[in-house]
C-alpha cells in the first residue's frame, strides 16, 4: 500500500535488517541483480532513505511458494537473529506490557477458509474489471499487480493463523503496527478473538481533532506544573523538538516553536476583542467537520469534492502539503482553506516551515500518546479483562466490551483535547459462508 501511493514498485531494504540474518547479503543481491531476477533503483539517502528491490516483470505476478529452509547454518542465523531481534524487542516494549498481553497470548483467530475464499473472489472480480477496462493501456502490468497483491493479502492471513507475526513502534510519530494494521478492511471481517466477534471503536475525522491540541498554547509553552494536558516537549521525539526549536532545544526568538506561540498569543488577544480566528476552525470539527468542508468546497472544485472519501483525501492533502507549494494550480483548494481559516493556515504552516513533514508527525505522536499511553492503559487499569487491539486512531475489542471501551475513550479524549469526541462503533466480525469448498496456500 505505502509503494503505491508512492507511486513506485520498489521496497526499501534496510542493509542493517539483512546484516542480522547474512553478514554477506551483499553478494546474494549482486547474484541476484546479474541474473536479472531482481532490479534496484539504486537510490540510496543516508538516514532518509534504503536502496529499493523489486522482482523483475518475468518474476511479478507470481504465486507464491513456501519452501522450507533446510541449510543448518542458514537456519542458525536466522534463529540467532531472531532471538537477538525478540529480546531487543521485549526491551523496547516493556512498559507496554498492558498492550502486548493481547499478542503474546493465544486468542487472536483468522477464519482461514472464509478469508481465503475473499481473496479469490477480490481476485476474480478485479481481473474482470482490468480486462474490460478500455481506458487501461497496460493490462498486464496491472494484473501482475493484483495477483502480487493477493498473494501479499494471503501471506498476512496465514501469518496471523499460525500466530507468526511481529509488532513494533516505529517512526517519529511513535506509531504502534502490528499484524492488523495493514490488513485490509475487508479482511479484518473473518477475525475473532477465542470465539467472540470483534467491535471498531473508530475515532471520526481524528487528525483534524487531534489537531485542536496544537490551537492551545500550554501544549506549546506549559506556563507551569498545575497545568494537565498534553505538553509538547514530553510526547514529542527529540528530533521534532529540535527541529521547532531551531537545534537550541530552548524557546528563543526566530524559532518555529517561538512564532508559533506569538501566533497563538495573538489569536487570544484578538479572541477578547471579538474576533476569534480559530473559533470557526473549532467549530467545524467538533461537529461534522468533513460535511463543512464539503459544503465550502464543493461549488469551487465540483470535481475533486464530490464524494465523502474525496474530502477527506484533500483536506489530508491540504494539512500535509508543502507550504512552499500552495502557489501551484493544483493546490489552489489550500488557499481557499486559508481564506476561511487563515490562523489555522497560518499555525499549520509555521510547523511544517522547517520541514513539511512535521505537522503530520506531530499529530501521528498525540494520536498514539493518547491511545496507547493513556487509553489503553487506563481501560487495562479498570478493566484488565477486556482485549485491546489497536489500529493507529481505532480500537478493536469483543463484542459487549465496547460500550465500557467507547465510555474511557470519550471521557480521556474529553479531558486531554478539552472537546467532545465522537466515535463510530461497529461490529467487525462478518457473517461469511463459503462457497463450499477450500483452496489451498499456494
């Protein structure tokens, strides 16, 4: 999924993973590249970016085969690793003991017939729609493309059956992944937990909620010890506070971290004489936020603001882009917002002045400050019987969990944002009966 919306075929391999498993990894690459089996984009930015795979087209669109690996001393290197990899790991996560109970225990299930069927169905319907596309020019690229994806949907489903699977934080925004994070939707319908069907506790329009903590200005500049709430420095990586801090690590004049307090400061003097910039800004996302924006956008852009799924795309857009960039045509709609929420615009783009990036890391950290170190800790405090598994804004327990799971959140979003929140609940395990028959992993 992060390939495509990146528009490129090629996986990013981190040589310190592969130096884990085979010291000499290097000379199976090359052996690999010389018969042309695989291809690189030799891109290469130390601490930004991996050099990129991929299988040349003879190899895409393949099913994929399991073979075991029989090599006694490939196998030692592989388990060494692993264990090397697993201790590092129980280390890093030790305080997060309330959360990863739920993996480390037996009682996540993947219904292996119904799922795979869905797979094979998706298949067929999408290679259906490839071959009478008369728009597509290049139709095989694009069947190779789903076949590899349906093999990657069947490789996640098998991994969760047999319980061969990992989890992790990673990235500044301090973002919890695990096997279901990148399942997809429909897919997370055939799991289950020891028998019982799964609830969605889903936070609506969350990033622009989230995005009200950054309008207050004790998370900027906590004035002393009595204020509670989210503190900026205390949830934030060390790289993102030196970043706003201009590399001082201290709030002085001419830093990010300082424009943006006079900003907020300025927004308070003009809220007592009547003003209020981010009063309407407020207004609309405490209420349905993504209607607002549909009801201002739509008559000037019919095109790109048309359906539900489209808003939200553009305003993620118009959040994360380049402040450098909202000259250009296309995103003229980032103007408009500013138009009718110039502090907001203004605020935004102040953050992501240094690098355009930091706004949306700073709202993937308050995202998983406040559900993972704070929600899920404090429903496993009152109610450590209650199965918790996260999905970045979203909250996944059994069925009659979740009223009591839904009350927490909304009481501790409540108290840590200052605003209502409004959740969407919903049962995630399907009903599904196959088709009579089982097909085999490949």
């Amino acid at each position: 999924k992060k390939m495509d919306n990146k528009g490129t075929r090629f996986a990013s391999v981190r040589a310190a993973i592969l130096d884990g498993f085979v010291h000499n990894y290097r000379e199976y690459l090359d052996y690999l590249l010389s018969l042309n089996v695989i291809e690189t984009d030799n891109h290469f930015i130390k601490g930004e970016k991996c050099r990129g795979y991929c299988f040349k087209s003879a190899y895409r669109g393949q099913e994929l085969k399991r073979i075991e690996i029989t090599d006694h001393t490939l196998c030692k290197s592989i388990r060494k690793a692993t264990e090397t990899w697993e201790k590092e790991r129980k280390k890093a996560l030790k305080e997060y003991a309330y959360l990863t109970k739920w993996w480390d225990e037996p009682g996540l299930e993947i219904d292996i017939k119904g799922s795979t069927r869905w797979i094979e169905e998706y298949k067929e319907e999408r290679y259906y729609d490839i071959l009478h596309d008369e728009d597509l020019i290049d139709k095989e690229e694009e069947i190779n493309k789903l076949v590899d994806t349906c093999e990657d949907f069947k490789r996640q489903v098998h991994s969760i059956h047999i319980r061969d699977y990992n989890y992790r934080f990673s990235g500044a925004g301090h973002r919890f992944y695990n096997p279901i994070t990148n399942l997809k939707k429909e897919l997370r319908a055939f799991l289950s937990f020891k028998g019982q069907p799964l609830m969605e506790l889903d936070k609506k329009n969350s990033q622009p909620y989230f995005s009200l903590a950054l309008l207050n200005p004790s998370f900027w500049h906590k004035p002393g010890k009595e204020i509670n709430g989210l503190y900026f420095k205390e949830i934030v990586d060390k790289g993102i506070f030196q970043r706003m801090t201009g590399g001082r690590g201290k709030i002085k004049i001419g830093t990010s971290l300082h424009a943006v307090i006079m900003l907020l400061e300025n927004e308070e003097t003009q809220a007592r004489q009547g003003f209020g910039g981010f009063q309407k800004y407020k207004d609309c996302v405490t209420s349905d936020f993504y209607q607002h924006i549909a009801d201002i956008f739509q008559p000037l852009y019919p095109d790109r603001f048309n359906t539900r799924d489209k808003v939200k795309k553009e305003v993620m857009r118009i959040l994360y882009m380049d402040p450098k960039r909202d000259k250009a045509p296309f995103y003229e709609p980032a103007i408009t917002f500013e138009n009718h929420f110039p502090f907001v615009y203004w605020l935004f783009s102040i953050i992501k002045e240094i690098e355009h990036n930091t706004l949306a890391l700073l709202l993937q950290r308050i995202e998983s400050y406040l559900f993972i170190d704070v929600i899920c800790k404090q429903i496993h405090a009152s109610y450590p019987h209650i199965p918790l598994f996260t999905i970045h804004d979203c909250i996944l327990t059994t069925k009659g969990n979740e009223h009591t799971a839904k009350a927490v959140i909304e009481e501790e979003l409540q108290r840590w944002i200052g605003y209502p929140a409004t959740l969407h609940c919903k049962q995630v395990t399907k009903e599904y009966e196959p088709a009579g028959y089982e097909i085999a992993f490949a």
